[in-house]
C-alpha cells in the first residue's frame, strides 16, 4: 500500500493545483450557470431569487427570437462546415501532389489563422458592404470595376436564410480551411508510400487510388476536423458582432443573443442560453471523446 502511494503519490500533488483550478473555474461556474439559469433573476437588483425550475427553457424554447437564433447557427454550422472541409481538402490535396514553393503555400494559406476572428470580422464587414451600382463597397465595388456586376448582391441583409448565413460563414471559412488543410496534408504525409505502390502495381487509377485506399485511411482526421469545426461554428460570436453588430436579428444566433440578454441584465434567460449552447457542445463533443477512447484502448 505505502508503495502505490510513493508511486502515485507525487504525480497527484503536481496534479492537484491543476485539477482545483479547473474544478473551480471550470465546473464550478457550469454549475453556478446551471443553478442561475433555474431561478427568477431577470434583473440586475440584488433581490433575493427564488427557483423556478426549468420555467426559463420552456419560455426559451416558446420565443420566436430563439428558435430565429437557433435555426440561424443551424445554417450556420452547414455553411462553415462543408465550405472549409471542400476548400481544406482541395488544398490539401494540390500541396500532396508536389507543387514548386510549397512552403510559401503552406504559410499563405496558414496565414489567415493568425489572426484574431474580431479583426477578421472588421474587415470583412467592410468587404461584404452591401451597397451596390454606383455606391458599391467592397466586393461588390471590385465586381463592379471588373463588369461582373451579376455578381453582386446584398449580402447578409437579403434573400433566404441560406444565403445570409452562408455570407457571414464566408469569413469563417476563410479563416479556418488551412487549418483543415494541414490536418488532412498530415494526413496524407502519413500514409505509408507502400500502399500507394501496391494500388498502383494492382492497376488502380489516381481517382481509385485516392477513392479506395487514401481517403478511407484519413477517416479518423476527417472526424476530428468535422467535431472540431462543428464546436467552432457553435461559440462563433465575435465574428458575427463585428460583421452585423448586435441588434441584427436576421444573423442572430444563440451567443449573440445571449450577449445582448446579459446587457439587459436578464441574468437567468442568459445562463439558459449559455446551458442550452453547452448542451449541444456536448452532443457533439462526448461521443467524439468516447470513441477516442475506445479506439485508443482496442490498440
């Protein structure tokens, strides 16, 4: 028994600081989030509260404006999810096949991740102005100086759900597809050449070599990046801000929302929105996790 303990017994007391400041800053404030969002403080007055249960959901979930914000991140996650994974990819697989400078590619497409999403935001606010004819900005102004005016359009302040979302996905993709792509050229550089041989021998094409032997062994990276960018897509918030600001209700999503509940005051509504976004984190992010896990252990 005094033997475990020597054995374990440092590595613990590394560990503790560690596991108390995570503990407290972490689950203790999920916890704290979880316990406002069940009570009646809808106000910044230092009134005694009481609890209502799950009151808050119900009325969350009966608003038009969070079921608005709700479908809006839905769209959202489609339209940032399969523009990086087609852009990552196609990148990822021209830098594979050998190309003159590849560094230089490498960083220019790396670049964008440098920097911050409230920058990005800025400028792409300004890039996606959605004036147009003779008062044209941005890309639209750049349309216009190259007569592809068909090409022009308002952006994020008309048409569907579809193509407002996609537009404020737009700079998200830009953002994140070189991530993507050195994920997947990782991927790629890690394939033993002996497969690529043994396809080539057995007279596979490139389209089959890719199709039957490379892509399915870039299934595990393909999963990482689809949660990662999923998780991504959900906490987007800066971003949006920057681009629309905060009163847009037509590119509104829940932690937008949930920024203009809290200057409101309404602290119980904004701890549910923030359960409600950490809920669907989670359905994401656990079976992720567990098959991690689980394949981790089979080897």
């Amino acid at each position: 028994m005094h033997g475990r303990i020597r054995t374990w017994g440092p590595g613990a007391l590394v560990l503790l600081p560690t596991v108390l400041l995570l503990g407290y800053f972490v689950y203790g404030l999920i916890a704290w989030t979880f316990n406002t969002s069940l009570t009646d403080k809808h106000n910044a007055r230092p009134l005694p509260t009481k609890h209502v249960g799950f009151e808050n959901y119900v009325n969350l979930f009966g608003e038009d404006r969070f079921l608005n914000s709700l479908k809006n991140l839905g769209v959202l996650t489609v339209a940032f999810i399969v523009g990086t994974l087609i852009f990552g990819v196609l990148w990822a697989l021209l830098l594979e096949k050998g190309v003159t400078g590849e560094g230089v590619f490498r960083s220019i497409f790396l670049f964008p991740m440098a920097v911050s999403m409230i920058a990005s935001g800025v400028v792409w606010g300004w890039l996606l102005n959605p004036s147009q004819g003779d008062d044209a900005r941005g890309l639209n102004r750049l349309f216009d100086l190259l007569h592809l005016n068909f090409l022009e359009n308002p952006w994020w302040t008309a048409g569907s759900r579809w193509t407002t979302m996609a537009s404020i996905a737009l700079p998200a993709v830009w953002q994140l597809s070189g991530y993507i792509m050195a994920l997947f050229l990782a991927g790629f550089r890690g394939i033993p050449p002996e497969l690529r041989e043994a396809a080539r021998v057995d007279g596979a094409s490139e389209f089959k070599l890719y199709r039957y032997v490379l892509f399915p062994q870039l299934s595990p990276i393909a999963l990482s990046a689809l949660i990662i960018l999923g998780h991504m897509s959900l906490k987007l918030f800066d971003l949006i801000y920057a681009i629309t600001g905060p009163n847009q209700f037509r590119t509104e999503v829940p932690s937008v929302y949930m920024w203009n509940t809290l200057l409101r005051s309404d602290m119980a509504k904004a701890a549910g929105i923030a359960i409600v976004l950490l809920a669907v984190v989670a359905v994401l992010v656990i079976p992720y996790v567990a098959y991690t896990v689980r394949q981790e252990s089979e080897e």
